[in-house]
C-alpha cells in the first residue's frame, strides 16, 4: 500500500472532519463543501486520518509540505551518529615515541566521539607474558580518561589482548563541535585570506595522519615474531 495520503479528488467518503489552512477546526462538512474551500483558498484537500469516522482532512499546499518534510528528513539523515569503531594495535613492549603516536590517536577518535579497540599483539615469549599487555592497556585507559572510558575491559583473545574504550563524548556533541569548527574556520579564513593555505595545509597533515594510522598497525602486524 502507498504511504502517500490521498488528496483532492481521490477522497471517497460523503463528509470529512475539516480542519483549516492555520489549523483551527471547521467541523464535520460534506466532501463537496471541503473541495469546494479548498478551491477558493488555492490549496489542496489532504486527508490526515483516514481512520477516524469521519476521516479527518486538512486544508494545505502539499507539494510544499512534502519538500520541507523532504528536507527535515534530510537533514535528520545528515546530522544522524553512527556508531563507530576504530582500532589500534600495540606490541607489549612499545617504545616511548610508538606509545605517544599511538596515544595521539585514540585522543582523536575520542574527541570524534568515536569508540577505539585496542589490540595488544602478543609474539614469541611475549605470549608468556599477559600482564605486560595488561598494564599497558591500563596506562593508557588513565592517560584518556578525560576523553574515555573503560567498555569492554581487557581479555585474552588467542594471541591477542583486546580492550574496548568508549568516549565520554556522544556522537552527536562531536559533530556539532566539529561542524561549528569548520565554520569558525570557514569564517577566519574569509576575515584573513593569507591564512587560508596554512588552514588547508593543516587539515590536509591531519588527513594525512588518519591514514596512517592503520599503515603503522599493519607495519606492527607483520613485524617478525621475538624468538
């Protein structure tokens, strides 16, 4: 069945309950008497609840009530949080610099509003040592706090220990901050031309940085294994 409701001439019943163009209630009048109104006021005879006895119709432009509700459900769609998920990989005895880039980026997922997994890759003898990834898991969950929390907390998984961290930010507030970021951006950039390429080179290095992220865990992946 169509979702659309039917308007003008494709009404059938003898009476309808009207309602006007501002919303105030005319009563109960017959189906010539509504089109009739609705021809005078230029507009279109739209019935609103088909299953009320009588139905219940409405006086309206309906070609624009589809478009703003076309719109509205646009942007509904445009300002929807998905729920995502990023991963990070770390060998249990990372050095100091490895550490803080890896850190660096799960701040910015949690600023995005994003969750971030992390994996801690166990080789060789180092699978003799749980508690080595363990503690790395938790130093990192206390350097984050701020920005996250513990979801999923630490477990073994085969050669692999795995922690879930879920950011105190919802999607939706990161998005909006973003949005209003790049539009404070948008804005200074206009006010100050000359500082519109160091904006661009800026937000490209940070592009940059996001894909490699993923580059340095698979590096991380296929480094050989301690013996």
């Amino acid at each position: 069945m169509s979702a659309e409701p039917r308007i003008n001439d494709r009404i059938r019943v003898p009476e309808v309950r009207l309602v006007g163009p501002s919303g105030e209630q005319v009563g109960i009048v017959p189906l010539a008497k509504a089109l009739e109104l609705a021809q005078e006021y230029d507009l279109d005879l739209v019935e609103v609840a088909a299953n009320a006895r009588p139905p219940v119709c409405k006086l309206m432009d309906y070609g624009k009530f589809k478009y703003e509700s076309a719109m509205k459900a646009r942007e509904a769609r445009k300002n929807q949080a998905h729920t995502v998920i990023k991963e990070m990989k770390l060998r249990p005895k990372i050095d100091p610099h490895d550490y803080d880039t890896k850190k660096g980026h799960v701040v910015r997922f949690l600023k995005q509003g994003d969750k971030v997994k992390i994996t801690i890759m166990f080789r060789g003898r180092e699978q003799s040592r749980p508690e080595l990834g363990y503690r790395l898991l938790q130093r990192l969950a206390e350097d984050v706090q701020d920005l996250g929390f513990i979801e999923s907390n630490p477990k073994q998984d085969g050669r692999n220990m795995i922690m879930v961290l879920g950011p105190h930010k919802k999607k939706t507030e990161a998005m909006a901050e973003a949005r209003q970021a790049q539009e404070a951006r948008k804005a200074d950039a206009k006010a100050h031309p000359g500082r519109s390429q160091n904006v661009a080179e800026s937000e490209e290095s940070e592009e940059s940085t996001d894909a490699e992220a993923p580059a340095e865990a698979e590096a991380q992946a296929e480094a050989p294994a301690d013996v």
